[in-house]
C-alpha cells in the first residue's frame, strides 16, 4: 500500500517502504528480493542530509543480510550505521545497534 502511494519525490517514503518491506520480505525467507529493496532503500538515503535515516536503512540492509548469514557483511553495515547514530547524536539508537551488534558477536562465536 505504501509503495502505491508514495510519490516518486518524497524521499523518505521511498526509503521507509523499501526497508520495511525488505525486513518482512527477509521474514519471509525471500532473501534476493528482501536484499534488493534493502540495497535500493540504501542508496536512495546516500543521496539524503537524513544522518537517521540513512543509518535506519544501512541496519535493515545489515539484518537482511543476518538472516541470509552473511555475518561479515551484516557487521559491516551495521557498524557503519553505528557511526552515522554517533555522527547525529543519536544516542538511543546507537546504543540499540551497540546491542545489537554485541549481542550479534556472542551468537555467531557461540553457534
């Protein structure tokens, strides 16, 4: 639904329906799919000022690629997302994706 009414203009609506539907889609185990939104989602917040934004669509991209067990390639872009939470002052979702990544680490050492 989102994506029908979004206009090609609005950025941001562009970039939150893409990673959402990238999140479900990797849910649903639709790995390729839920990439390329995720990618396009990513590329669409580089060309952005929204600091939050762009590290919002560099996590989703890094939990689609969790699901798919790319491991190296997931921390990669949720750390660069860690960094764009510190450049904004975003605490709260810095330390979410701290977390995250943590929590990350100790289960692929575990596993």
């Amino acid at each position: 639904m989102s994506a029908r009414l979004a206009s090609r203009g609005d950025l941001l609506s562009q970039i939150l329906w893409r990673s959402i539907r990238a999140r479900v889609l990797s849910k649903r185990a639709q790995m390729h799919q839920a990439e390329a939104l995720a990618r396009e989602a990513v590329a669409l917040a580089q060309a952005t000022d929204f600091i939050n934004y762009r590290a919002d669509a560099l996590l989703d991209l890094s939990h689609v690629l969790k699901a798919s067990r790319r491991v190296d390639e997931s921390v990669t872009y949720a750390s660069e997302a860690l960094h764009f939470y510190q450049l904004k002052g975003n605490i709260v979702s810095e330390s979410a994706t701290r977390l995250w990544l943590r929590d990350y680490s100790c289960d692929t050492v575990s596993k």
